[in-house]
C-alpha cells in the first residue's frame, strides 16, 4: 500500500495492508477522547499520508496528531474507536493501541489549532505559486511568440498548467484525503492536454518555419528557471503534504529541468544558426510533462 502512496524511505514497504471499506460511526460527541498508538513502522511522512487515508471519511471525523521520531499517533475521536482501531490495525505498520482517556477540551483545541494552522502555511505557499507561474506564463508565451521558440511556448503552456494546478490545489486545501487526491488527478488531466498542445505547436512550426531569437530564449529562460527555483523553496517543506502537494512538488520539479533546456537550446541556437535544437527542447518539455501528468494520475494519496 506504501509503494501506492509513492513512499521511498525504508520501512516504508507494508505488504498486506488493506483499506476497509469506509464506515460510519452512530450519534456522538465529536471529540470527546484521544486514543494513543504506537506505530514501529511509521517512519516517513509517506507512512503518516497512509493513516491518514485510513481514517478519512470516519465519521464523526477525527482530528490527528503525529509524532515520527517517536513513531506514535494520537486520535481524537468520539464514540467510534472500535472503527478508529480496526483502521489502525488493516494498515499493517504494527500499530498497537497503548490506550484510551477522555480528553480535555484544552487538548482538542490545540490539535484542531494545529491542523488549522497547516492549512493555512499550505495555502499561503500555493496562492505564491500561483501568481508567480501566472506571471510568468503571461511573460513567456508573449516573449515566446515574439522569438519565435517552440521551447519558450511549450514552457509558458507548462506554467499555464501549474496556476491552473495550484488554483486547484488551493481549492483542496483543509478537505479530505479524497478530495486532495481528486484535485491532483484533475491536474494531472490537465498537465496531459496541455502538453500535448505544446507538442503540437512544435509539429506546426516545423512544418511552417521558425527563427528562434537565442537571446530571448536565454534571458527569458534564466527569469523562468529562478522563478521556479523559488517555487521549489516555498514548497519544499510541504511536500509530503498530500496528493495535491505532491502534484505541485512534482510540477516545480519539473520545471526546472524544463528552465535549464531551453537556456541550453538557446546557447544552441547562438552557436550553430540551427531552429532545431528550439524544435528539439520544446519536443523534450512536451515529454517531461507528459511524464509529470503520468507521475501524477498514479498517486493514490
């Protein structure tokens, strides 16, 4: 189930492990006791992303705190642990229920102040991301155009993508595990379709011709690839943080690796007189993204 989440730290295979299906608790308190567990094989944020879709959908719905160094999680639930332990149990991390205790109030507030808090943190960095690949794909389809490179377009549709992904990020930020994992498979469409658009720009220039300007290609593509490092930055704390974080880390990735092509087809272009390596680059974006909407559309969480 771990190799499903796309976890890579040791520890983080769980052969066997099965998600019941989703059930609902009878009337309760919301809150009114925290069940403590110990976890030997929570040892990765990918680990921690698994419980979490084990228990989404509980209702009355659970608030969670994590501690991974000490491999131990705290449930706050109501009148529902028989479901809450027998989720535990089907994830196959060895959990073991150290015990149960009415909770105070005090204790409930915190958690839930914590659980708010992170959705705030991810949706300030998301609202960045999205002016920023805003920005930068009004700047690189117009420059794009003027210089006439299939690598500037392709880039620019690439940041089109990435707002339209963050903007639906934004959107899944504080719902459920589900629904975070309904955003980035939509993004994920979307990353397809647009890559395939830039694909097919290529194919009409070189049919028609092209005189990519290297200059622009260079200059633009330098502005492109540190506006994306910085993206990188703001996110790279929040990776692990679903599977529409996950998208977005993968996105930002991505275009890094996209930023440095089209520098390099540019210094290509200076060098021989040649549109090819332009034609060349915008073929191989159109692939990493392509690569980035498969990576995405096989999350599970």
């Amino acid at each position: 189930m771990s190799e499903l989440w796309g976890g890579g730290c040791q520890g983080g295979k769980t052969p066997g492990a099965s998600v019941p299906p989703k059930q609902t608790a009878g009337p309760a308190a919301q809150h009114t006791y925290v069940s403590e567990y110990r976890v030997p094989g929570m040892d990765c944020p990918s680990e921690e992303g698994l419980i979490r879709m084990v228990l989404d959908g509980i209702e009355p719905r659970v608030l969670l705190e994590f501690d991974l160094p000490g491999r131990q999680v705290r449930v706050f639930h109501g009148a529902n642990a028989a479901i809450i332990k027998e989720r535990m149990l089907s994830v196959g991390l060895g959990a073991t229920l150290v015990k149960t205790s009415p909770v105070l109030e005090e204790e409930v507030a915190r958690a839930r102040d914590l659980e708010e808090t992170a959705a705030q943190v991810e949706a300030g960095i998301l609202k960045w991301l999205l002016a920023i690949n805003g920005v930068m794909f009004g700047v690189e389809i117009t420059v794009g155009w003027l210089a006439q490179s299939t690598g500037l377009i392709a880039d620019s549709l690439d940041m089109f993508a990435d707002a339209a992904v963050y903007g639906v990020a934004l959107y899944a930020v504080g719902r459920s595990v589900r629904t975070k994992l309904r955003a980035a498979h939509f993004s994920g469409w979307l990353q397809l379709v647009l890559a395939l658009g830039a694909l097919a720009e290529v194919g009409r220039r070189l049919v028609f011709g092209s005189e990519p300007v290297s200059g622009l290609m260079m200059g633009f593509g330098l502005l492109a690839l540190t506006a994306n490092v910085w993206c990188l930055v703001l996110i790279s704390r929040n990776r692990h943080g679903g599977a529409h974080m996950k998208a977005s880390w993968i996105f930002s990735a991505n275009d890094v690796i996209a930023n440095l092509g089209v520098i390099l087809a540019g210094a290509l272009v200076a060098w021989t007189g040649s549109r090819y390596p332009d034609l060349i680059i915008g073929v191989i974006i159109g692939l990493i993204v392509l690569n980035g909407a498969r990576r995405i559309l096989q999350l599970r969480n």
